[in-house]
C-alpha cells in the first residue's frame, strides 16, 4: 500500500489597512481577499475567515480520511459547516465552535461518524484551535 506522502508549503498572510479603505490580506502564494468591516456589508470579516479555515481544513481532512479509510468511491460530496459563540465582553473570543459534517453518498452512520473524527484528528486548524497556540508578538518600527 502506497502511504499519503505530506508536502508543505509556504504559509503565511499579511494584512494592510489603508486610510478608511477596507482591510486587504494577502497570503504568501499569492491569494488575495478584501475584508468586510461592516455589520451590515457583504463578505468576509476576520471571524468569517476562522470559521472558513477550520471548514475548510476538516472538509479537505475528510477527503484525505475517506481515502485513507477506504470509503473514497462510495462519497459524491463533503460539507462542513462552521458557526461559533463570540462573548459579549473582553477579552473578545469564541468560546464555542460549532461544526456540522455531512457527506453525501452511501456510508452508514457508524462510518459517517468515523470519517467525521478521522477528518478531525487530521485536520491542522482543529489541532491548533484546541491545542491553545501561543501567538507571539513582534512589533516592527
């Protein structure tokens, strides 16, 4: 059997703020996306993007696990909805994060929920998210 060989890449994002523009990040391979600063505005805001990422990363665990498990070929669609609770007061944070995984295609509940935590132990923003990273702070004049 072939093992799932793991290849990285730079990672990494910057963000700017010009004047009463709106915030624009940028990642180091190339991608770009304007923030919304709005309550009331279209698009992403940076709570909008925690939750895309931890979407994101478990909906393409879940593909690696359905191969890895065998289920590849009975699997049409992945879906991993993410939603939080942000407190009302400082330190603003999430304090919970709600995740829905659906699959589409013929896997029983047992294999659906095994899938489901195999996507999660693989999935690098879960580990971080529940591992507490120290953010350090370096601060350039």
């Amino acid at each position: 059997m072939v093992g799932l060989g793991i290849r990285t890449r730079e990672t990494g994002a910057t963000a700017t703020l010009q004047g009463q523009e709106k915030p624009v990040i940028r990642s180091l391979t190339g991608g770009e996306l304007t923030l919304e600063n709005t309550v009331s505005g279209v698009g992403f805001n940076a709570i909008d993007l925690l939750y895309a990422s931890l979407s994101a990363c478990l909906v393409m665990s879940a593909r690696i696990g359905a191969r890895k498990l065998g289920f590849i070929e009975r699997i049409s669609a992945y879906e991993v909805q993410v939603s939080g609770e942000k407190t009302a007061q400082e330190p603003y944070r999430i304090t919970r994060f709600d995740v829905q995984f659906r699959v589409t295609g013929d896997l029983s509940e047992a294999e659906t929920h095994e899938l489901a935590e195999t996507a999660e132990a693989m999935c690098t923003v879960s580990n971080t998210l529940k591992a507490n990273a120290d953010v350090v702070l370096i601060v350039s004049t």
